[in-house]
C-alpha cells in the first residue's frame, strides 16, 4: 500500500496532499514546484485584492504574512489556514475567471497548454520563491507554500497523466486538500514507526548493511528503500548518483519508547492533541489526522471557500462536497446537488463492489503466480533433466565413434601386415631368383673362358638349356610389384560431419489433447458444428486432426473429418438423436489422446426449404424458398433441403393457387428422382397426385387406392413419414387420406413435390406431429 502514499513528484509519503482536477493527488509543496507559466501571448487576470479573513491567527502571523506577500504579479490564495480575500475579492476574480472561460460550470478544468521544458517526472520544476527579507521563518514558509504566479498566467500539469489544469483566483488553495489521503498516510506513519520500534534491538538505530560487530549507528535513513545506513555504507552502497539520485535521504527514526506503559501514562492534553509547548496552532487537516490515529474526538472538515461552514451536500456536476452557503452565494446554486451522507454511503457500496472485482482478480492473480512459480520449478527440472539427457546421448555418440575408430584402425593395420607380407615375400623370392641367375652366369663366363673345345661341347647343350630355363623364369611381370604402396582406404566422414553440424532437436512428443470449445459447438436441424483448440503453452507441433462421430444410437466411432481446421460442420444427420463427438490431433510422432466427448442433440423437428439447387429449371421459387409454382404447363419437381433416414416426420404445404383443375403431386424421392415428370411415375419417388376430386397413391407409375376428396384453393395437404414404422401417410385439411399409402419405406428420403402453373403451394415445416387427425377416408373404386 505504501506507493499509493507517495507523492509521484517527490517520491516521499504524502504532505498536505492536493487533489488535482484529474482526481491525482500531489503533495502541495510539490504542487508548487510544478506549477508553470502559459505562454506571453494569453490574456494576464489582475491580481486580487488580498483581505485579512479572521480565520483565527494570532495577530503577529497575520502581520507576517502580510509582510511575506508576494509583489503585484503574485498573490497569496485564500486557505482553510491562512488569509486571503474578502467577498468583494472574490467576486471580482470570479468575474474574471468567467469572462476568460477558466473555470466556467460546463469547464473541465483542464488547460491545453504543456510545457516543452519538462523535469524527468515529465513536468516542467519551477525554483522555490526566495522568502523576503526581514519576515520570519514561519511566514516564509507559509508565502512559499501559497505564493504562485497570478491565476491569470499560471497552470499545473499532472506528473502522473500529464494533463494541465488552470490555477484560479485562489491558485494552488483552490484546489481541495485530500485529508482522507493525509490521515491514511500519519495512520501507515504510526503503524510503521511502532513496527520499527518492535524490531530495534538497541535504544540508537544501526546500519543495517554494516559488517562489523556491533553495527556502526545509523546516519541516514532512504525512504524508498527503507534501510538504515551509516556514512561508510551510504557511500558504499546508496551513491547520490544514477537510479539512486532521486531517492530521498533522511534522519534515522528516533528510539522507539522503553515500555508500553510510559506510552500509557501520557497526559489526556497531549492525547487529545493539545497544542505544543511552542503554542502553534495545528491546521484543521493536521487535527483531523491526528485524531484518526488517536482518541480525541475527530473534527470535520470545512468549506474552504466559506470556512465557518461544515460540508452538507455533494454537487454531482462538479463531484464535490459543498456548504450550504455554496448553494446560496456560490457557483453551485443551479447545480444538481443530494446529501452528504447518502452519496458518501452510495460511493462507499459502489468501492466495495469494485473492490470484489478486484479482490477476485487478485485471487486469480496469486493463483496464476502459484502456476507461474510452479512452471519455474517444472522448468528448472525438465531443464536440468534434458540436460543430463543430452550429455548422456553426446556421450553415447562420442563411445560410439571411438569404437567405430578402433575398428577403422584395426582394418587399416590388417591392410598393412598384409601388404607387408606380400612386398616382403616377393622381395625373397626375387632375391633367391637373382643369387642363382647370378651364379649360373659366372660360371658360364668361366666355362667360356676354358680353351677346351671337346669338354665345352661335352657340357654346353646342357648349360645352354639351363640358361635358358633360367632366362624363362624372369616371365614378364616377375618384375613388377605385386602391390601398391598407396592405401584404398578411404573413410567418407562428410555425411557424419554434416549430421553433427545439423544435430538439433527434432519434435518427438506426441500433440497435446485439444480442447473443445464448447461456447462455438452448436446444432442447426440435422447438422452439428463442433470447434476446439491447441492448449496454450504448447510447443508440440500439429500437422491436424481427426474428427469422430458416432452414429446417433450410441455406436462405434467413425472419422467424419481429417484435417488442418479447428472448425467443422457434419451435415445429414438423423433428427431427434443425440450424437458424441471427440477430436484427436496428430503430427509426425503419432495420434495424441483424445478429447473430452462431448454430446449434441440435433433438432427434434425439421426446419427445411425447397432446394433451388436441385429442382427443375422451370420451377419458380419465392418466400425464401418456401412458395414454389412453375412456368411450365408440364409437371416438374423440386426437392426439399433435408434428407430423412431416422424418426418422425410431418409437413404441410398450403395450396396458394389452384387453376384449371391440375393435378400436384405430394410425397418424398430419392435424390436422384427425374424431375422432368410427375412425382412418382419412376421408382425413386413415392406420391400422392390430387385433382379438385379425387386422389391416388403412385410410385413406378402405378397408381393404386383412388380416394374421393381433392383439393382447391387454401386447402392444406400433410405428408407424414414415419421411418420408425416405416410408413408413408397423406393427410387433406387435417383428414387421413385413404389408409396408409405406403409400407416398408426404408432408406434415404427428401421431402417432394411436383407441380406445373397452375398451382402454387407454401411448405411449413417445424411441426410437431399432430395426435388429433381424422380418421381415414374410405378408397373409392
């Protein structure tokens, strides 16, 4: 509650709180730091006379602040607490203030002008007004506090909404102290200052953000943070620089009282407020307040323009109380006005019943913080969970390649020895090879140099054989390596590369359950609309979802729709049944769970129309599609909107007009009937065709069970379809034609009619079935 009590200019509680014309409430030496000047060109009031009112000062105060009025160009407003003009004075600013429109009855009180120049609050700040020399240092005050600009050049802006008010003949007095708002705020003063009392540990106030034992006392106390501070921390922790420049710093609290019973042994002077040794005087809102938080006996507030007089009415144009006097003299003597009390009550019931409202948003408010710290916890759980999840996979992954990399190492190794193994092998048998070629050719060259022809012959065919055995060995490719010494290994590690620079997180949780929203599901007839929602704070994807519907009798489940939409409409349904519907949503990971099932009842009679869709071109349709006549001297056919396939059905049609004896045809058809010729003559409708006369019964062109009685104009034919029987009757005027005209209906079936110019019928339907018709009429030959 306490930023309620702060002034929005000084940051500090509430001193002498103003309130504004917008209803904001500001301190009043606040007020006068942010009053500003409108620009030169306006029109400039004359300052009022200033007059001594007797408002109970000693003579020595009236003569100070006398002494302390301002030069021509200011004035001192008139106040519950100090002087100001007389009636003729005021008469004369009122004149003015009309003849300027500044504060008219039917007058806001806003100004237009706002100043460029504008302090960080978002108002311009004027310097305080210098006390004269030579006054006293009450009396300076009080012409600081009252002083302003003339009425007449002078406005104040809201720090809060930014709005400008005209200052009139009274300046800133003129506007209504807020002593409700004052009294709240020495009561929280009291309350607070009892609980710092409670809580000191010692007689002096400490530091309470020292480290050192004991605390070092404290030198200041910040008002907007509440904490006590010695010099070293002030300067440490709370710098009159940056965010803590606008802070304000003030003495520690003195040290609270020693024992509740020294409190209790106080003098009844001093507890019914008394004046103070110094014998000043406290103002009227001083004394109100201080009686709300004490026992003496509270005073009321009174007029400021008349101040001998107690509030006694409420003006509901300006919404302000008011004097009688105010009434009688004043600006408010045509104004709508009702008692004090009863308004003050009547405000009073309607801040309680704001108030639950607001009680009940801030139960809802605590809630959804409950939820919201828990989604915290939730977070800071699954987060650490995916967390262990996800070094535990790049864990398995980094055991996976190192395996892989034993494995790639082992066969490269195998590639070598092997290799190796070959070069080396052939390395010997060369070498073999080479020593014995080597050997055979030296001795040859010895046996060449022997000059002994008969031993040469003896052994030269032999020796020439084995040179030439020897030459054979080295065959062509003996000479070339067998293997390479390049490697044919070669390890494609950019798709692995690639799939790790791309490892990410892909949706593997299954789509939450949609909600359905039970406000848009609707029925209409034999069609059902149903619409639901992906719940909020959902990060599952969904690629759509799956519609189920069951078939009206408490059956099995079927898909009806398949999907991206969160809306659909099933039509061609039964009528008079209750039908259960739930949807489930899916994405890649599979089908979530379902929805909450939720339970429609179509309509219990059919409301329908002729289809201009699905008849003859000839027919003629008007009455929103409920009269129906043809340009055709042949018959045609038209069909109805709804399709029977379940329950009891009844509908009239009202012959309009009946010319020249035709012959309409009443009854139901399948979709696909012809309608290029009278209803019945194929099997895909089942009729009653009607003269002036008589009536039969036809489907596949056969007509059977003639009855007497036809039909003219404002006559009125029934059709009932009974598909629980499985029947079909017609009914004249509210009398059964004939017996029943068809048995074993079974299927699909629309309501129909065929008929040429010369008739013209209205369908009615929405009706119940009738209980009271007729007996039937006995067929005819």
């Amino acid at each position: 509650m306490e930023e309620e009590l702060k002034c929005p200019v000084c940051g500090s509680l509430f001193r002498e709180p103003i309130i504004l014309p917008c209803s904001h409430n500001v301190c009043l030496p606040c007020a006068r730091t942010i009053a500003v000047q409108t620009p030169d060109g306006e029109q400039h009031l004359p300052p009022p006379l200033l007059h001594s009112r007797g408002s109970g000062l000693p003579a020595g105060a009236a003569a100070a602040a006398a002494a302390a009025a301002p030069p021509p160009d200011h004035e001192t407003p008139a106040g519950p607490a100090g002087g100001g003009g007389g009636g003729g004075g005021s008469a004369a600013g009122g004149d003015h203030a009309d003849k300027l429109s500044l504060y008219s009855e039917t007058d806001s009180g806003y100004g237009s002008y706002t100043p460029s120049l504008k302090s960080p609050n978002g108002v311009r700040v004027l310097p305080t007004v210098p006390a004269p020399p030579g006054s006293s240092a009450a009396a300076a005050r009080g012409a600081a506090c009252c002083s302003l600009p003339s009425a007449s050049s002078s406005s104040i802006t809201c720090p809060q909404c930014h709005r400008s008010a005209s200052l009139d003949h009274r300046g800133l007095r003129g506007f209504r102290r807020n002593r409700l708002l004052e009294a709240i705020v020495q009561r929280h003063q009291q309350g607070r200052g009892a609980a710092h009392g409670a809580s000191a540990a010692a007689a002096v106030a400490v530091c309470q953000l020292c480290d050192r034992t004991p605390p070092e006392p404290a030198a200041t106390l910040c008002e907007q943070c509440d904490v006590l501070y010695c010099a070293a921390c002030q300067l440490k922790c709370h710098p009159s620089r940056g965010p803590f420049a606008k802070h304000r710093l003030v003495s520690p609290p003195p040290p609270p009282p020693r024992a509740p019973a020294e409190a209790a042994s106080a003098s009844p002077g001093a507890a019914q407020g008394a004046p103070s040794a110094g014998g000043s005087c406290k103002s009227p809102g001083a004394t109100g307040a201080g009686a709300a938080g004490g026992g003496a006996a509270r005073k009321y507030p009174t007029c400021p323009d008349h101040e001998m007089e107690n509030y006694s009415m409420y003006c509901v144009s300006c919404r302000a109380p008011v004097c009688y006097l105010c009434l009688e003299e004043g600006r408010h003597g045509k104004h709508e006005v009702k008692p004090l009390g009863a308004m003050w009550k009547q405000h009073k019931a309607q801040l309680s019943q704001a108030l639950n409202g607001v009680s009940d948003k801030a139960k809802e408010a605590k809630e959804f913080l409950v939820q919201l710290k828990n989604i915290l916890q939730q977070i800071q759980e699954n987060g650490l969970d995916h967390e262990a999840c996800l070094v535990a996979q790049c864990d398995a992954l980094v055991d996976a390649l190192t395996r892989q990399k034993a494995k790639l190492l082992t066969k490269i190794t195998k590639e070598r020895e092997n290799k190796l193994k070959m070069v080396w092998d052939q390395i010997n048998h060369c070498t073999l090879k080479l020593r014995q070629s080597t050997g055979l050719m030296e001795y040859c060259l010895e046996v060449i140099k022997e000059n002994d022809p008969s031993g040469f012959l003896q052994i030269s065919d032999a020796l020439i054989k084995r040179v030439q055995v020897s030459q054979e060995q080295w065959v062509k490719g003996a000479l070339e390596p067998k293997v390479s010494a390049e490697f044919e290994l070669t390890l494609d590690s950019g798709p692995l590369l690639q799939a790790i620079h791309q490892l990410d997180f892909i949706q593997m949780k299954l789509p939450p359950v949609p909600l359905l929203q039970l406000e848009k599901c609707c029925t209409r007839n034999n069609s059902v609309t149903l619409a639901w929602r992906t719940p909020p704070f959902t990060h599952s994807t969904v690629d759509g979802y799956i519609l189920e519907l069951d078939d009206g009798d408490g059956g099995q489940f079927r898909e009806v729709y398949v999907g991206k939409e969160t809306l659909c409409t099933i039509d061609g349904l039964h009528f008079n049944s209750t039908y259960n519907a739930r949807v489930k949503a899916f994405n890649s990971s599979g089908v979530g769970p379902y929805s909450k099932t939720v339970v429609l009842q179509t309509s219990d009679v059919a409301w329908f129309t002729f289809d201009p869709n699905s008849g003859h071109r000839d027919i003629i349709l008007s009455n929103d599609n409920q009269t129906a006549t043809c340009s055709s001297y042949d018959d045609r056919v038209v069909l109805g909107t709804a399709a029977f396939s379940k329950g009891v059905h009844y509908w009239e049609l009202h012959v309009d007009r009946y010319d020249n004896h035709p012959d309409p045809a009443f009854g139901v058809a399948r979709a696909s009937v012809g309608k290029d010729m009278m209803l019945g003559k194929d099997d895909k409708a089942w009729a009653m065709y009607v003269d002036s006369n008589r009536s039969w019964f036809m489907h596949c062109s056969s007509h059977t069970n003639r009855t007497e009685g036809g039909v003219c104009k404002g006559a009125t034919v029934g059709v009932l379809l009974d598909l629980n029987e499985h029947t079909l009757t017609f009914f004249i005027n509210g009398q059964q034609q004939g017996p029943t005209a068809f048995s074993h209906v079974d299927g699909v079936f629309m309501p129909a009619l065929s008929l040429n110019r010369n008739v013209q019928v209205t369908l009615h339907t929405g009706l119940e079935v009738p209980t009271n018709l007729g007996r039937p009429k006995v067929p005819g030959n």
